[in-house]
C-alpha cells in the first residue's frame, strides 16, 4: 500500500514540475549559485 502511495506521489511531482517548467529552472539556477559561492569562497581561502 505504502508502495502505491509513493508512487502516486512520485507521478504527481513529475506531473507539476512538467506543468512548472520554471520551478525546474529556479532549483537549477539556485544549484549553481550555491556552487559558484562555495567555489570562490574556497578559492578566497587559499589565498
């Protein structure tokens, strides 16, 4: 039961994120700040 459950939920989210492309895109370009940030944060730091 539990299974099914989960696999609702699962199509559910594939279905909003297909329906909200640009929520994709926000989590997409927020992944890569964050990488930008840690990068030049650590290259600050060896300096």
């Amino acid at each position: 039961m539990k299974q099914i459950i989960s696999d609702y939920i699962h199509l559910t989210q594939m279905e909003f994120l297909i329906k909200h492309p640009f929520v994709i895109i926000g989590m997409f370009v927020v992944f890569v700040l964050i990488i930008e940030l840690i990068w030049y944060i650590q290259k600050r730091k060896k300096k």
